[in-house]
C-alpha cells in the first residue's frame, strides 16, 4: 500500500490553476457571497431563512461591526 501512495501524481494542469488561484486577490463582493454561503450552510433546512434573508442580515452586521480603532474603552 505505501508504495501505490508514493506513485501517485497530480495533473499538472490542475496543479497550475490552484497556484494561480492561491495568488489571487479576493475581492470585497465575493468575501461577502462567502460569507453568506457560510451562514446559510451552517442553517438548518428546517429554519425556513432565505438565502437573501442571510445576506441582508450579514450586511447589517457588516455595516455595524466596530473596528479596533473605535472600540469602547
């Protein structure tokens, strides 16, 4: 079985799309859409919220959260 590990190789070409992937810059529209797919996969099937619901509620908090400059002291 170790052997059959060791020979395995990956596609060269699927190799080069996840380096350039890697180097990418995300940008602020999709670091929100991911955060919205995360919320909404965390959900239960049964909670009957929207996938629009989630993203108004993650922009909501988005527009409130504090950042370390304007914290209360």
């Amino acid at each position: 079985m170790p052997d059959a590990f060791l020979s395995l190789k990956s596609d060269q070409s699927v190799l080069s799309t996840l380096r350039a992937a890697a180097r990418r810059t995300v940008s602020a529209d999709e670091l929100f859409e991911q955060r919205v797919s995360f919320v909404y996969s965390a959900m239960s099937d049964k909670s009957g919220v929207s996938r629009d619901r989630v993203r108004e509620l993650v922009s909501r908090h988005e527009g409130s959260r504090a950042t370390i400059g304007n914290l209360p002291k």
